[in-house]
C-alpha cells in the first residue's frame, strides 16, 4: 500500500526580508521532510526561499505560474505550471493544496488567503495578515511561532483517505 501524498501550498510576497526568507525556507526544508509536496506561485521571495528549503531536503516542489514561459520559474521549481493567468493563478495554488501556509506577503498573498478560506481549506499564518469583520477579531488565520509548529498546523488538518 502507497502513503497517500500531501499537498501544501506555501504563499508569500516575491519580494521579502532576509528573516521571512529564512522563514519561508525552514518551512520548505520542513515540509520535505515529512514528505509533503510544496506548492507556490513560482516566483521569487517567499516562493524561492521555501522551493530551495524544500529542495534541499530532496523535497517536490510545484510552481503555479502566472506568466506564458516556464523561464520565469524560480531555480527551485522541479515542476513549473504555465497558466498566463496573472493574478487569477493565485486560485489554482491555493486550490490545488489540502492546507495553505502563509509567510508575509502582500495583497497577492491576501487574495490567496481569502480563496483558500471560502473553499473551506485552512490557512496557518506565519507573520502575515490578521483580519476582522465588523471590527471584531476574525480568527480564521490559523497562527504559528515557527517553521515546525506551521507544518505541523498543516499537517493535522490533512485527513489521509
């Protein structure tokens, strides 16, 4: 019997600071180890940093890319997905992951959160957004401290069927 493969997105800006790369990379390395299969936009920043994470660890790495040519893949990508959809690529990372870990970001990271949480697929939040509705506290962002406790987060929400 083959262990069923688990599939987590990890979202973030294409630019970002020296600490949430070093982040979005611990995440990466973390999540080959337990076998996951690492989905991302493809790009540079938080994307790159978790690929070569997750790479080192001999991990498979999946860019969903918004633009026409497989040459805008960061070096890490094993397996780069052309879509020419600019932004609207950010639907199908999301989509395509049984649980989303978001590093940082921006509102391309914020679109993602919001398709993953309206598809009923849970977000862990490493230094990233927090919202509210009606000026109440909206807990829907799952927070974690640290590369470990976010994979681990992703993880127990995955149900092996």
């Amino acid at each position: 019997m083959t262990k069923k493969k688990r599939f987590i997105a990890v979202i973030g800006g294409s630019q970002c600071s020296p600490q949430e790369a070093q982040l979005a990379e611990e995440v990466g390395r973390e999540l080959a180890r337990r076998g996951a299969i690492l989905f991302c936009g493809g790009l540079g920043g938080v994307m790159e940093a978790a690929c070569r994470g997750a790479s080192s660890e001999g991990g498979i790495t999946i860019g969903i890319l918004p633009g026409d040519s497989r040459q805008s893949a960061n070096p890490y990508v094993q397996i780069p997905i052309v879509t020419g959809l600019g932004y609207a690529r950010n639907i199908t990372v999301v989509k395509s992951a049984q649980a989303v870990i978001a590093i940082a970001g921006s509102y391309g990271t914020l679109s993602e959160i919001s398709h993953a949480l309206q598809s009923g697929i849970p977000v862990i939040g490493l230094n990233t957004w927090s919202l509210s509705r009606n000026a109440q506290q909206d807990n829907s962002i799952i927070p974690a401290q640290n590369a470990v406790e976010a994979v681990n987060k992703a993880l127990s929400f995955i149900i092996d069927k």
